[in-house]
C-alpha cells in the first residue's frame, strides 16, 4: 500500500527538484520517488556487470579467500 510523506524544502531546492521533474516528464513526488530509488540502487548495490567482473578478477577472488583465512585464525590487523 503506497504511503504519504511530507518534506519540507528550501525554495531553491524545490525549483530544483521541479525544473528536474518538469524535464522528466514526472510529477515532484514520482521524480523524488524515482530519483531516490535509482541512488539507492546505484549507490548501494554492485550492478551485475560490476559483479560479473568482480568474479572473475582471480587475483580478486584469492586475495578474498585469504582475507577470510585470516579472519577465521584472527591474524588480522588491528582497524585503528
């Protein structure tokens, strides 16, 4: 069930929002909608490309699988 919330904007920050949503062809509540999803997308997960390299870099792959080797005898560093 779709849900309302209220924001609040500094007048800049809507014109912004609104020249942006105008050019998209988006009313302000489907382009913040759409504009939060996407860098939530883009900024929280590794797109399938991304990942398709990733497993395939070798060097990539054993220097994880000896970082976890590390891990579980606790060789590793200290993180300060």
């Amino acid at each position: 069930m779709a849900k309302t919330i209220t924001i609040r904007l500094e007048d800049e920050d809507y014109l912004t929002i609104k020249r942006a949503a105008d050019a998209e062809r988006r009313t302000i509540s489907n382009f913040i909608e759409y504009a939060t999803l996407h860098f939530i997308e883009e900024s929280s997960f590794v797109s399938r490309e991304e990942m398709k390299s990733l497993s395939e870099n070798k060097k990539f792959i054993k220097n994880l699988k000896n970082s976890l080797k590390e891990i579980e005898k606790g060789d590793m560093a200290d993180a300060e």
